[in-house]
C-alpha cells in the first residue's frame, strides 16, 4: 500500500478502518520513518463502533505545521492497542512525498 502527498501538505487526512470492529477504547498510531526520524500520529477515533480512526498529517492537531517536510519515499505503519493493551501492528506502508512544483 502506498500513500501520496506533495512536500508541506497537511491534509488529506490519513483515514483508517478496521472492519468488524469496534475500537472503542482503542488506540491508533500511524507511525513513517522519514529522513530526519521517526514521526508517530495518534489518530482520532471517528466511528468506534464502525471501526473508523483519523489524523492530518500535522505535527499536532490544528497545527496546520507539516510532518511531510521532504521528499522521497518512506516505510510506515498502523500500531493498533485494543483496549486491554495487546498490540498488533500492520505494515508495507510506503509514503511517497513529492516535491512541490515551483
């Protein structure tokens, strides 16, 4: 899986669901290792009963400040703790970042 962003992009949202569960007290990272190191969002969760988390790719909520601030390609995953704190991880994510055009 491969996901596409151009440099300084703070949105769209990175968007995860788990089908056929719920993710109430659940939590949900997103985790890229880029150049300059590891960056790890803690999703939002949207639609527990649905399976439905979130997070722009911000250095913090709001922020409107980048967490894509190079270009080139990156390994990612989803850390997901379920409510009694087993972690099961999902990886082969790749983060491709573009360069903005002039």
């Amino acid at each position: 899986m491969q996901i596409e962003y151009v440099k300084n992009d703070t949105a769209p949202a990175i968007d995860i669901e788990l089908e056929d569960t719920d993710i109430s007290g659940y939590t949900i990272k997103f985790k890229v290792q880029l150049t300059a190191g590891p960056v790890s969002l803690t999703l939002s969760i949207t639609d527990a009963a649905n399976g439905k988390a979130s997070a722009f790719p911000e250095t913090s909520p709001g922020s409107g400040s980048p967490i894509f601030t190079e270009a080139g390609k990156f390994p990612a995953e989803v850390e997901v703790t379920d409510a009694l704190g087993h972690i099961f991880t999902f990886t082969g994510i790749k983060v491709k970042v573009h360069d903005e055009v002039a």
